[in-house]
C-alpha cells in the first residue's frame, strides 16, 4: 500500500481524500490543513464520509507529521503560496508529490522543477487531473496535425461569477492549435499543402447548465468533426490524482499528466511515423 498524505481539504481536497481512504492500493496516513485551520487537531471523520481514525494536522507541523507517519507521496491541493512552502519541505524528506494545485507563475514552476532535479524525487504537475480532458487534448492535437486547414472552435462553460477568463483546458486546446498550425503554415509549401490555412480558433460560451463541458469542432469544407468533453463530479480530479499518485511514489522526474496516461508516448509514436513518412509535424 502506498503511504500517502493529503494537502488541503477544501473543495477538492476532500474528495480526493475520501477516494484515497477508500482505495485498497493506498494507506492515507496523513492529512494537512491550512495553518491555524479550525479544522486543526479534528477528526478526518467530522468533515467526510470515511470511518478513518485519522487527526487532521497543521501545515506548521509538517515535519512532525512525516516523522511520525513517512509517508511516500503527497498530493497537493491548496493555493500556489502553501505549494511553494510545502513541498520543499517534503522534497527534502524525499517524499514525491502530485501538484494538482494552480495558478503558479513560470518563475514558480521552475522552482518546482528545481525541487525535483535538487531532491531527485518525483513529481506530477497536473494542472488538469481529468483523464478525459487529457485524452481530448491529445485527441486533439492529433486530429490538427491532420486536418491543419479546417476551422476550429473551442466551445467552454460560461465563467462563473464575474471572470471573462477562459478555462485553463480551453487556452491549453488553443495553444497547442496554434503551434500546430503555424508549423503546418511554414510547412505547407514544402509539402505541397495549398490549402489556406487560418490560425484563428473561435472561442464561445454555452450556459453552465449541465456540469463543466468542452467542444472542439473542426469545420472542412463538406464535413465536420466535435470532440466532447463532459463532467458533473468532482470526483473526476480524484480518479486523475489517484491514478498520478500510483504512477509517481517510486519515479523519479518531473510529469505531466499526459506521461500518467502514456499519452506523450503516444505522440512520440505518431511523430515516429510522420517522420518515416518524411512529414515534419509539429
Ligand atoms: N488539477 C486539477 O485538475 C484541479 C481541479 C480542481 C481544482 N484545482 C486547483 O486545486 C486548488 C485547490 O482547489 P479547491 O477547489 O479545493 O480550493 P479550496 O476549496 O479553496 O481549497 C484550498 C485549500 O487549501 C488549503 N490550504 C491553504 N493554505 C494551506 C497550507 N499552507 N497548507 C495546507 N493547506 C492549505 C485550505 O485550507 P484547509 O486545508 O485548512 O481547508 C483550503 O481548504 C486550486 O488551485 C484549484 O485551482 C485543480
């Protein structure tokens, strides 16, 4: 069983640490909350389903908490500041860790990979735990190298509350369209491709009425094709972390989620044979 600790109980926090309580591959000997929580020094029991005897700790008792429990992985869910003051810490226990958490700065990420190089640990960076998701990415990615000339259009939940942001998954799609079809621009005379091929990939809204959803459509000439993607669970995060932890308690490295889901070897294999066929994708 892997021994496993629990970053942040919030939203998504809790339900990762419920499925990980539950699954028989792994042993939760540790959850961390916010320091000065009032959740500090509760039962895990009194904030969700589980007949799990464990305290919940305070991030200010990290180390006591390893020491007490050395557990393998860490799966974090908290906020980018209690990320970048954390996993030093367990990187230097070496302990390996899963980041689902977001919203860290280039300069902050870095940081994060220099733990891994510094520590030799291993960790996930999964910005988006969701396999489906990552599977429409990659499905994604695909489909353009192929058809660079067809229109895109990203459809997204609508933003809640006042954010006119994308979401994190819709401006990942767009920019791997982008580098997909400006590589296909530069190439197109080389190839013989005449075809016109426009970069612009249209983004629009549909009403958040039906759990978070993502549709790329690509429109040819006499044809079209939708890749869709829809969750109205949570849990989704959860199946992703658990399956990230699984792969990463004894690797060493930085991955993303696409190396959990043997997707980059996927895309190796398609570059592969691009190339044995003399086609110079991106
Ligand atoms: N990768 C993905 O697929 C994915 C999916 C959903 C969300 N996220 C990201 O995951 C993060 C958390 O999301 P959420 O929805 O669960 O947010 P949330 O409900 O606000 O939970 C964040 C939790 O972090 C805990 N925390 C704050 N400082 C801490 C510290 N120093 N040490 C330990 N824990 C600390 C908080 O306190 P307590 O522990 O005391 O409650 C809080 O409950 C966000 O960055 C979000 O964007 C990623």
């Amino acid at each position: 069983m892997i021994k496993t600790c629990m970053l942040g109980l919030g939203k998504t926090g809790r339900i990762i640490a419920e499925k990980l309580a539950a699954a028989p591959e792994f042993e939760l000997v540790s959850v961390i909350c916010k320091p000065g929580s009032e959740k500090s020094g509760s039962p895990l029991k009194q904030y969700l389903n589980t007949d799990s005897d464990l305290i919940i700790a305070d991030a200010d008792t990290i180390i006591d908490e390893y020491k007490r429990k050395r557990f393998q992985v860490a799966i974090d869910f908290s906020t980018p500041e209690a990320t970048l003051k954390n996993a030093p810490i367990l990187a230097e226990k070496g302990v390996h860790l899963v980041i689902g958490t977001n919203g860290f700065s280039g300069h902050q990420l870095q940081q994060l990979k220099n733990l891994v190089q510094h520590h030799r640990i291993g960790l996930v960076y999964a910005p988006n735990l969701s396999v489906g998701i990552n599977l429409l990415l990659s499905i994604v990615k695909t489909i353009a190298r192929l058809i660079p000339n067809y229109q895109v259009e990203i459809f997204e939940t609508e933003p809640q509350g006042d954010t006119l942001s994308h979401s994190g998954a819709a401006v990942r799609i767009a920019d791997d369209l982008k580098i997909i079809k400006e590589a296909a621009k530069r190439n197109r005379y080389k190839f013989g491709r005449k075809e016109d091929i426009s970069k612009t990939v249209r983004f629009t809204s549909v009403p958040a009425n039906d759990g978070l959803f993502h549709k790329v459509r690509f429109s040819g000439e006499a044809e079209e094709i939708e890749i869709m993607h829809r969750t109205n669970s949570g849990t989704v995060y959860a199946e992703g972390a658990l399956k990230a932890a699984a792969f990463i308690f004894n690797l060493k490295g930085f991955y993303h989620m696409e190396d959990v889901l043997l997707l980059e070897r996927m895309d190796r294999d398609f570059r592969l044979a691009a190339n044995r066929l003399y086609l110079n994708f991106n």
